[in-house]
C-alpha cells in the first residue's frame, strides 16, 4: 500500500470517525431532554411565564372559551371578563406546555380512528405577546382508558398517546366524545380572598332608600405596649360585652369559603340598587393609610328562587349566590357577642 493510498484512507477514517462522535452528542443531548420530561417524546416545549391568551374549543360548534392575562391577573374573556380561577390555569399551563406522548400512528387517514380530525377534536391553543402562537393542539374524542388520551399538533399528522387526564384538566365531567367546553368552569366563584391575619375592620350595612344602617362593626385593636398582640372590638361604644375572637375568625373563614353558584350577565340581570353590603378591611385604618378593602353589594333576595345577586364594588362581575349562604354573611353583632359564663350556683357541705 503507497503513501498516497494510506493518506485516503487515514481521511476516510477521521470522517467515519466524526460521524460516530456528531451522532452521539445528538444522542446524549436527546437524553438530556427526556431525562428532564420523563419518559415519552416531548411534542413541544414553551415558557409557561410567555401564554397571555388561551382558546379552548370543539371546532365552530360554538364560541371558544377565552382566557387572558391582563396586569399579571387572568380573566375569562368569554364570560364577560370574569376573574379567572388561577389554580386551574397554572394547571392547565404547567400539563401542557411541555406535554408528551407514545407514538402511536400517523397520517390524515388514521386521524378518525382517534377522533382526532376537525371538526370533531377539541382544540387547546395558547398564545404569547403579540397573538404569538405557542402551542395549537387537537385532542381526540376516542379514550384508551380512563386517562389516556389521544393527541396531535394541527400542523402535524403524527398521533400521540398521553397518560394524563385532560377532561379533567379542561373541567369537562361530561361524555367527553360530545361535550362542550364551558366557560364558567373557569372563573373564581370566591367573594372574598382574606388572610384572616391581616383583617381589620368588618362592617355589615342594609340599605332602605337613602338610609344606610349599620347592624354589625367590628374593629381589631392594636395593643400599643406590644404591637404583636391586639383585640376585637365592637365599634358600637354602648356594646357591655366584648365580642368572642373565635366567632369573628369563624366568620372570617365563613367569607373566605363561599362560592357563588355562578356568573350571569351584567346586563340581563341589570344594576339594582343594593340594600345590603359587607364592608371588610384589611391592613391599616383607615383604607386611605395603606389598607385593602373589599365591598360586598347585594339586591334584593328572591324568595321564590332562593337567590339574590351581589358583586364587588369596582368589578362588574354579578354572581349568583344561594339565599342560605346569604344568611350566613348576612351579620348582625349579636352574632359576635362572647357568651356569658355560666352561672355558678352556692356549693353544697357534705
């Protein structure tokens, strides 16, 4: 063998040899990947902290449920800009954002035997700045077991199957081959969001006309010697009996753990004059010196239906709430009184 024969040789050699080294950086940097996802291919992968707007839809059957972050708070657009529940969202956000699946076929001519073809799959579409598209989903109607789920991406034949339950994910408790995507499954029912341990004031007031009474007022009291320490007052100065901690906690776990049944519309419902409101603040007195303070309205109850309507002061949003639960907001500072010890009677000789 000659010089120049060797020499074609030593290049074949260093060029198989690169191959073999590309080939398994490649490798390793795709182990890299599924080691960080888990197991299954990882179909797409964006920055949860980037989705600004999320549609949720079956095809055209009806408008898509919309959610949009606005000032860092999410809100459901489709019901007409409700506050948004955000632990549903960062759910949702987090199972989705770097999803992933077996392979499991591909090609439009396999895509109805998952359900997997428009119009018939639900479409899960999340959007960044500027309406970039992050993700664009489609999920089949056909179910291999009670959470496995079929899955492609609109742009792309190939079909995934994912081990994770997204009807309940998307808050669909219907049959999922039908069902609807709803809107209100989406909003935060809750009236209030207190930490108890900042609460300050709470005042209860029923309206009649121009007449505003107050039936309920309470007031934490700062102990000036030790400003870790304070008390519940009643605002009342002619109250003889001072108003039980634990009842005023009780109440304030009360507000924190009401739901509305729902969200309807502002205008179908209309704006009544309110003869009913609870006032609650929390930080300092008054709200102008750094307090936060939340304004519960309410209209009119409706006996026959056993409801009544209340909203925020400053939100649009008008909830339905049961009258039960009404009653249980609707204070007055009888409510609040310590009860007397009992009575200790003379003690009998043996």
């Amino acid at each position: 063998m000659n010089k120049k024969q060797i020499l074609i040789l030593g290049v074949i050699l260093g060029i198989l040899a690169l191959g073999i080294l590309l080939k398994s950086r490649a490798r390793s940097s795709n182990d890299a990947v599924f080691s960080a996802h888990g197991e299954g291919v990882v179909m797409t992968n964006f920055d949860p902290l980037k989705a600004e707007r999320i549609l949720i839809a079956r095809g055209s059957q009806t408008p898509p449920v919309e959610l949009v972050k606005e000032n860092g708070a999410w809100k459901v657009k489709s019901l007409w800009g409700a506050q948004a529940d955000p632990v549903k969202i960062e759910a949702l956000i987090q199972k989705l954002h770097a999803i992933r699946g077996e392979l499991r076929g591909s090609g439009k001519k396999l895509f109805s035997d998952f359900g997997i073809q428009e119009p018939d799959a639900l479409s899960v579409k999340f959007f960044g700045a500027k309406g970039v598209l992050l993700l664009d989903l489609r999920i089949g109607t056909k179910q291999a077991g009670a959470d496995g789920y079929f899955i492609r991406e609109s742009q792309k034949e190939d079909i995934f199957l994912a081990d994770l339950n997204i009807a309940e994910l998307l808050g669909i408790y219907e049959d999922f081959d039908t069902a609807i995507p709803r809107s209100g499954i989406w909003a935060d029912r809750r009236l209030f969001n207190l930490d108890p341990e900042k609460v300050t004031r709470i005042t209860v007031y029923r309206m009649k006309g121009n007449e505003k009474t107050r039936v309920a007022g309470l007031e934490r009291e700062i102990d000036l010697k030790d400003p870790l320490q304070s008390s519940w007052k009643f605002s009342r100065k002619d109250r003889t009996l001072p108003p039980a901690p634990e009842k005023v906690l009780k109440f304030i776990a009360t507000m924190n753990s009401i739901r509305a049944e729902k969200i309807v519309d502002p205008a179908g419902v209309g704006a009544e004059k309110p003869v009913w409101q609870l006032a609650v603040t929390e930080g300092g007195l008054p709200a102008s010196q750094g307090g936060r303070e939340t304004i519960l309205n309410a209209g009119p109850q409706d006996e026959k239906e056993g409801r009544c309507y209340v909203n925020r002061a400053g939100d649009p949003t008008i909830f339905e709430l049961k009258a039960s639960f009404f009653d249980d907001l609707n204070a007055e500072d009888t409510r609040f009184v310590k009860d007397a010890a009992p009575a200790v009677g003379p003690t009998k000789k043996i």
